[in-house]
C-alpha cells in the first residue's frame, strides 16, 4: 500500500518576516544593542545612551502552528491525500509551500514554489490552505505578520 508521509521541518533560514520596517536611528552596535558613539564637530565622541536600541526588524517568536510541529504533522497526517494520478505514475518528492501568516493568525497567499509535480503541489496547497489559524509571529511584543515556508513530502511505500 502506498501512502503519503510527510515531513515538516521548521529552520529559521526557511521562515522570513514579510513586513519589514525603515530605521533612521543612530547604527546599532549588534554585540550589545546600544547606538554606536559618533563623531562630533570638535572631536569628541558621543555618549553612548543607556536604553539600549532595539532591532526593528528582529523578531522575537516566529509563527507556530497550534501544537507545535508534532501536532502538524498529526494535521497534515489526516488531511494530505497523496494524488491517485502521481500515485500511479510513481511521482514522489517534497513540495515547498509558501504561506503568509496574518497577524491574526490566518493564512494568505498560499502557493506552491517548488515541486516535483502539478499534482502533489494542488494537492500540498489544498491540506496547508486547510490549516486552522496559526499563533503569529511576534516582533518587540506586536503581532505581525510572517512569510514561512512549510516543505510537504510525498513518499511512495
């Protein structure tokens, strides 16, 4: 018996934030966060302010599905169908699913990037369009809104 099984692997090189903000603020010393001291007319530095200051562009949780990754793979257990039509021309591989998780939690944009066939990306489109409402990505205490990349296998038994 042939069947589908997928593997989810969550790296922090496949997800990427999607709303990206301008800073104008003094450069940021990444070792310590505190703005870097500067030049002034007369030759004296700067002082260095005790806030420290924070990355706009860092997040501080990325997007999680409900139940973490062990309650995805449960999810997409019950709901990928491996295509009749790849099944029985014997295609297999791993389907990257691109998906926009809103700051509500809901998905958007939900395609396929890469595939090894037309069939497995509909039907890796259709089980991650049917995901319930994710935890949102969260930058400095604000829910924002997050692209993630979720690689859907199919394998043949």
């Amino acid at each position: 018996m042939k069947k589908a099984i997928l593997s989810t692997l969550f790296a922090a090189a496949l997800i990427s934030l999607t709303q990206a903000q301008s800073y104008s603020g003094p450069a940021v010393d990444m070792m310590n966060g505190h703005a870097a001291a500067s030049a002034q007319a007369g030759g004296a530095a700067a002082k260095t302010p005790e806030a420290p200051v924070f990355n706009t562009k860092a997040t501080t949780r990325l997007p999680q599905f409900p139940g973490g990754e062990a309650g995805m793979q449960a999810f997409m257990a019950r709901h990928l169908d491996y295509p009749r039509i790849a099944n029985e021309n014997g295609f297999e591989g791993t389907v990257m699913v691109q998906a926009i998780i809103a700051a509500d939690g809901s998905l958007a944009d939900v395609r396929a990037i890469s595939s090894p066939d037309p069939a497995l990306d509909a039907a890796a489109v259709q089980a991650v369009m049917a995901m319930p409402k994710w935890l949102p990505a969260l930058q400095m205490g604000r829910a924002v809104k997050c692209k993630v990349n979720i690689p859907v296998s199919f394998t043949l038994d």
